[in-house]
C-alpha cells in the first residue's frame, strides 16, 4: 500500500528543491530527519517507498524525484527530474526554467557550453573554447569577465564541473536535464553499456565496429578481479587502464 503525502515528505521535497541535487547518504539522513521531526514512522529501508509517495503527487506536474549517478565518482544521487519530453520539444523547458536566475544571453552561452562538452570525444569543455564561444553570440555579448563569473555561477549551481579549466555537465544538470539531452542531442548522445544511463566521462571500446562507452566508475565496478577484461559487447580485449572503484565521502556534493 502506498504511503501518504504527510509534512515529512513535503520537507523532504522542499530540500530537494532548496539544494536541487543530494546525494544517497544525505537523502538517508533527510528522511530519517524529515520523518522524526513529523512524528512519522521511519524505516530506514523505506526510502524508496518515501520518494514514491512524493513522486505520485508531483507526476500531474510531470516531474519526479530521479536518482542518477555521479560520471565522477559512482555515487548515487537524487535530483529533480522533468518528465515532459514534449514541453522539451516546443519550449526547451529545462533550460529555459533557469531563466529566472539567469538573463538570455547567459542561458545562450550555457546552451552553447552543453553543445561544446557532447560534441566533444572527452566529454569536456575548455574554458578556453567556452570563452571563444562567447563572441558567437546572437543575444547581448559578454566580456571576459562576465563569462568568467557566469561560468563560477553554473559551477556553484551545480549545472557544471570544474577541474583544472575543464568543464563537463554536473550530475544534477544530467539527471534533472535528461529529456533535453537525448531530445536536441539524439544524434550524438550514447548510453553506458552497463548502467544504460547517458555517458559523457567514459572509456570507449577501440574496436571500430563496436564502440559502445562504459562510465568510469562502471568500468572499475565490471572489471574489478577479472585477469583479461573484455568488452562485455564484442568481446575485444578492453586496452585502457582500468580505475580503482572509489569509496563514498561523507556528505559530499556535486
């Protein structure tokens, strides 16, 4: 039987809002919080059944509570999620809902970083090619220094990562952006051959009739203790290093 929308599920929505992406141990500790300041019967395997109870209220409003995982390290997390993929179609709906926090030009230019990092082989962007990108633009120019804190913008509004000048698309923006990103990607976008979901920061197999990409953090989890890895598609020797899996931190964020 389903549960109830009571004020802990309301809270427990409402952070999700106010941070707009948590990770698997913090979404644990806001339910367990959520469900004790409420008075409401936790179960600390009832989580799961928790976000279904919001998930049904908000599925006439076509979002959902989606968990997703992280390209960078394999930790799971939770965002909110648009499920409207013909509002994606007429209106761009999960680009243009940030227009609230940021003008028309700087949805350009973040529009045109997104078309920058899945065009590119590595899944990245330079800030360099981001900058140059910005003298492209149809709406209102921005100087360097207008680029420079729109960029640290998305990055703080987890929309975007950096590291060491390099950007690629936050955990959030590729959960919460999905129906965008296989609607006006369809043509250049690929899924992982493990997890299914879309795959940016991945190996990909050498051999040409093949191809298929494999996230990091699932090729560590595939091939841990096997002596020759294969790709698990055409069964080509798997040539690239394959990395440790890595250990959840506490409370971290993306």
């Amino acid at each position: 039987m389903a549960q109830q929308m009571g004020d802990g599920h309301r809270r427990f929505l409402q952070t999700m809002m106010a941070n707009g992406v948590v990770d698997e141990q913090g979404a644990r500790s806001l339910h367990q919080h959520c469900c004790e300041t409420h008075n409401t019967q936790y179960a600390r395997d009832k989580l799961d059944d928790f976000i279904a109870a919001i998930n049904s209220k908000l599925q006439p409003m076509f979002m959902q509570i989606r968990k997703g995982m992280s390209e960078d390290n394999g930790q799971q997390y939770y965002a909110l999620f648009y499920t409207d993929t013909v509002q994606v179609n007429m209106a761009e709906t999960d680009v243009t809902r940030m227009s609230s926090d940021y003008a028309d030009n700087e949805l350009e230019l973040f529009r045109k970083t997104m078309d920058l990092i899945v065009g590119s082989e590595s899944g990245k962007a330079s800030s360099t090619d981001i900058l140059n990108s910005a003298d492209t633009l149809t709406t209102k120019k921005l100087k360097k220094s207008e680029t420079e804190h729109l960029l640290n913008r998305l990055v703080h509004g987890q929309w975007l990562s950096e590291k060491r000048g390099e950007y690629t698309l936050s955990t959030r923006c590729i959960i919460e952006m999905e129906p965008y990103i296989r609607t006006m990607y369809q043509d250049q976008v690929k899924v992982c051959q493990i997890c299914h979901n879309i795959a940016f920061q991945c190996q990909i197999c050498e051999n040409p009739v093949c191809g298929i990409k494999i996230h990091n953090p699932c090729v560590a989890r595939y091939f841990k203790g096997r002596s020759e890895p294969r790709c698990p598609a055409c069964d080509d020797f798997w040539p690239h290093e394959i990395p440790e899996i890595r250990r959840p931190k506490s409370q971290s964020r993306k």
